[in-house]
C-alpha cells in the first residue's frame, strides 16, 4: 500500500477502529454488500472501492396506511405516559387514553423526528421507533 491509498483508507480504518461495522463487495461494480465481522482481522488488500462503512439506517415519519393500529405509543424513553393507537379518522391516526394537546404535539414532534416517539406492539414489553427505515 502506498501513502496515496493509505490516506484513501484511512476513513474506513477510523471508523472500524471506533466499532463501525465495515462492509466488503467482491467487485467495485456491485452492489452486493457483506459485513465484516468485528471479531476477526480484516487485511485490506482489494481496493479501496471495495469497502465502505456500513450506512446507518434512517427513519422517516410513518405515512398514515403505516400507522400500526392497536400499538400503544409513548414518548421515547418515558415509563409513565402512553397511549394507544385506535384507528384512522379523516387521515389522521386516533388515540385513546390521551388529551388532543398531546395528539397535537404528537404530530408536530414526529414529522420533525419520528425517534420522539416509540410504539409497541406486544403491550410494552418491547419498544420500536415510530418510523419506517429506509
């Protein structure tokens, strides 16, 4: 390796060393990404095209045929206050067991960041974002 592909590397190098999981294609011209394991050595001697920082996922706000009716949905991290997701009415999705204040702000908050909000489906015994990944 020379010092001009040295300097190429050394962002993929950083970020493993920080415990990013790196990713490796058997060919610069595809698409077909493997993780690379933390656990085992990694020798770089392909290309640097063929390694990359695995990208993190990223949400978006739920559309409203998304909203999983029945979920039971709280403000992320909050034990005390939740509520639960009843239907669709006129787009929007319903809540009992909550005030409209908290509706509204449900709405303003999520469309800015869906990670305000968590929802569960099995009750509370496990909590997801509010969002889809894309």
């Amino acid at each position: 390796m020379n010092q001009s592909e040295a300097k190429d590397f050394l962002p993929i190098i950083e970020a493993w060393s920080e415990g990013k999981t790196i990713q490796f294609s058997l060919s610069p011209h595809t698409t077909d990404w493997g993780d690379l394991s933390g656990e085992s050595d990694v020798y770089f001697t392909h290309p640097v095209k063929q390694y990359r920082v695995k990208p993190e996922p990223k949400l978006r706000p739920w559309r409203v045929e998304e909203v999983p009716v029945g979920a039971v949905i709280r403000k992320a991290g909050c034990l005390d206050t939740s509520a639960m997701i009843t239907g669709i009415l006129n787009g929007k999705p319903l809540f009992g067991l909550t005030s409209l204040s908290e509706m509204v702000t449900y709405f303003a908050d999520h469309a800015r960041d869906p990670l305000l909000y968590e929802y569960s489906l099995d009750f509370g015994k496990t909590w997801s974002p509010c969002g889809v990944e894309e």
